[in-house]
C-alpha cells in the first residue's frame, strides 16, 4: 500500500511542495471581471446611507446586575434611492452599545475566516499626548469613537462579501432581538481557541510561506505605525508648550503697551497676534486627532491580518494531522497483511509473548482499517479542497484590502502633511503681522 501525504493546502498541479496555489484570482464566491464589478454595485453601501448620529451617556444594569455607566449610539440609515429621486424620508434609526459592535465583530471573525474583518475603534484611548484625556467617558473620545464606529459599518457595508450578512443587516435595523438571533448561529461554538492556535503555530510543519510573510508583514505594520503614534504624541506635546509660550509673548507686549505712547498701539497689536496664534493650537491638535485615528485604524488591521493567517495555519496542522493518521492506519494494515513489523510496537510484543493472531482475526482487522483508510482517504481530499479555496479567497480578499490599506495611508500622510504646512504658513503669517506692528510705531 502507498503511504498518504499531505498536499500542502492551496497546492495544485504544477506547484512547488510547500508553496500554496497563487492567490491572485478570486474564489468561487468572489467571481472575477464584470461579476466583481456586479458584487460592488450590490455592496449594501450602495444602497444605504449609514451613519453614526449621536452617542447618549447611559446608565443601567449589567449581567451581574450592577448598576454600569455606558455609552450608546445612534445609527441611522436611509435609502439612496429614496434621496435620488429627491424624496426626504426620515431615516430608521435605532441604538448600539459598543459591547454590541464587539458581538458583530466576533460574529464576522467567526463567520468569514478568510476576510480581512474591519476593525474595531480602541475601546480605551491610546498613544495620547499629555493634555489629551485617557478617560473613555471623555467627550472627545466618545465623539472620535463615534466617527470610528462609523467608519467600521461603512467598511463593512463597503465590503463584497460580509456586507451581504443578514445577521449585519439586522444590526442595522432590528433593535430588539438581535443579540438571540446573534447566539442562535452558535458562531462561539466555531470559534478557534486561542491555545490551539498556538499549537497550530509552533507544530506546523509545511507551511504556507506567503502566509508566513504576510504575519511578519503585520507584526512589522503594528511596530511601524506604534512607534509613528509616540513619535506623534511626543511632537504634539512639544508642539503645545512651543505654542502656549508665545501667549506669554501677548502678555508681555500688553504691559509693556502700557508704559509706552508712541510704541504702545503696535505693541498692544502684536500682543494680540500672538495670543491668537498660542489659541490655535487647541484646533490644530484637535485636527490632528483624526488623523491619528486613521493611523490607528490600520494599527488594529494588523491583528485582523494575523487572524487570517492564524485560521490558514489551523486548517494546514488539521490537514497534516489527518494525512499522518491515515499513513499510520495504512502501516498498520500492510503489517497485518504482510506479517511484518516495520517499528517497535506494543502490539509486536504481545503478538511473542501471547501468541499471533488468527487468520479470522487478522482478516477482521484488516477490513475495519481499509473502512477506516478509505474514510480517511476522503476526508484528506475533502481537507484539501477545503485549504485551497481558503487560500484562493483569502488571498484574493487580502489583495483587495493591500489596495485601500495603500490608497488610505497616502491619502492620510498627505493630508497631515498638507496640514502641518497650513500650520507654518499661519505661524509665518502672525510673525509677519507683528513685524508690520512693529514697523508702524
């Protein structure tokens, strides 16, 4: 009998052993050319207005039924057409806690394994300069995370394949009941632990190397963009003090107009310049916020980048598993059909010591193992069918999400850079305002 292998997942004909089936091309549920582009016109996004509204302090009882303080939002939709054809319906509209957007999330996770789910807004606040609060009840920080909550639903409503959910539109538009039909799925039943997971990781022994260098890519990713955030959290600090400094500028040229007749007119003007331009900064900081959050946004892609290559390498040790225990059971049969013992085993030594088995036992054996084989046999094929459509969609949907994570970055980098511009202009421009006031006294 020949011994079984495990075929690599996402490995075909003409594949190198150990290298998956190139991912360029969509999978089977993701069709290429003009369907794709028909799954995009049927993105939910298209046919709904979503939006964030609101966000209401709350207080109520939790599961332990103690008394909480929570945030809730306010998620309206309306239709596109109905604001084409220039009708003003009132949009539906209905409340979420951020523990219900969590639910969806793990829902999605669960669900679509091989979609890069969209993450997220920090539950908690992160990388803040010193007058930044880190209090999640904070106005700021409810507001941003409204606007990142926000941004999460269009995403996901954006997306070809999930925006398709049911259990996604119901969020949308069914308050009571939700959670149930949520939990009826038994999505938590598929859930992956984390340990074995981590099993997976280190007892793999052919993995995928475009997976493995897409983990290290979104470790690398988390690493840059971590240390981009201190750096900014630094720079906004210095960048405060620098700029409060100059109201002690405002202060002094105030009195100092005071004891003067002739300069005291110029030296009044040039105090008030600089106390607008120390007041600025609040905005600016403020404006710089948001584009912090787009840098964060892509912080927390990286986890849901790893998670992809985390189911990839449970389905690769669940494949190589099968194929060494369908090997073991055809070892087994061939020593019993052969009378030999290639190993040491427990069986071979009770065989010397209590005698060899009949011939009607051996037979009966023999028969159970090749049922056995032969089980194990389909579901090896069906384990790879399985792994190579995994790869085939997961690739596909990473290709997509590399594309808007490189449209996204460069927009943001950009647009800060215009800002930080706009913001010496300005400095430049009271300077040369309190020259002017200078030069007029």
């Amino acid at each position: 009998m020949e011994s079984a292998e495990a075929e690599p997942l996402g490995a075909s004909d003409g594949c190198q052993a150990g290298e998956a089936e190139p991912g360029s091309g969509p999978a089977a549920e993701e069709p290429d050319g003009g369907a794709a582009g028909t799954m995009m016109e049927d993105c939910l996004s298209k046919k709904i207005e979503i939006t964030v509204s609101e966000a209401e302090k709350r207080t109520g009882r939790n599961a332990m039924n103690m008394q909480e303080t929570y945030t809730a939002y306010l998620i309206e939709t309306r239709a596109v057409e109905s604001q084409t054809e220039g009708q003003c319906s009132p949009p539906d509209s209905l409340w979420r806690r951020y523990s219900e957007f969590e639910l969806l999330r793990n829902y999605l996770l669960v669900n679509y394994p091989h979609i890069v789910v969209p993450p997220l807004p920090e539950k908690r606040a992160e990388f803040v300069w010193h007058k930044l609060s880190a209090d999640n009840m904070d106005p700021d920080f409810v507001e941003r995370r409204r606007i990142g909550l926000e941004n999460f639903l269009i995403r996901v409503a954006s997306h070809p394949i999930i925006c398709q959910d049911k259990i996604f539109y119901s969020f949308l538009t069914q308050e009571g009941g939700w959670k149930e039909m949520v939990n009826e799925t038994g999505f938590q039943l598929k859930a992956e632990s984390r340990l074995k997971a981590l099993n997976a990781t280190f007892r793999v022994k052919n993995p995928d190397r475009r997976f493995t260098e897409l983990k290290h890519y979104s470790d690398e990713l988390q690493s840059v963009i971590s240390h981009l955030l201190r750096v900014r959290a630094r720079v906004a600090d210095r960048l405060y003090g620098v700029y409060k400094v100059h109201g002690n500028y405002g202060r002094v040229f105030s009195e100092w107009s005071a004891i003067e007749k002739e300069m005291g007119d110029g030296l009044q003007s040039a105090g008030h310049h600089m106390d607008v331009y120390a007041a600025s900064i609040d905005d600016i900081l403020e404006e710089e916020e948001h584009y912090a959050d787009q840098l964060k946004e892509y912080l927390f892609y990286a986890e849901a980048l790893r998670a992809v290559c985390r189911k990839h390498e449970l389905m690769q040790y669940d494949l190589e598993m099968a194929a060494q225990d369908l090997a073991s059971k055809k070892q087994q049969c061939e020593e019993l059909a052969t009378g030999t013992l290639r190993t040491f085993s427990l069986k071979g030594m009770t065989s010397k010591l209590f005698g060899q088995e009949t011939p009607e036992q051996r037979e009966g054996k023999i028969k159970v193992l090749e049922e056995q084989i032969h089980e194990g046999e389909e579901q090896l094929k069906s384990k790879n069918v399985e792994g190579r459509e995994f790869v085939k969609s997961a690739w596909a949907d990473i290709e997509r999400f590399k594309e808007q994570k490189n449209h996204d970055l460069k927009e943001a980098l950009i647009n800060y850079a215009v800002m930080q511009i706009s913001m010496c202009k300005k400095g430049i421009q009271v300077w040369t305002n309190a020259k002017e006031c200078f030069s007029k006294m």
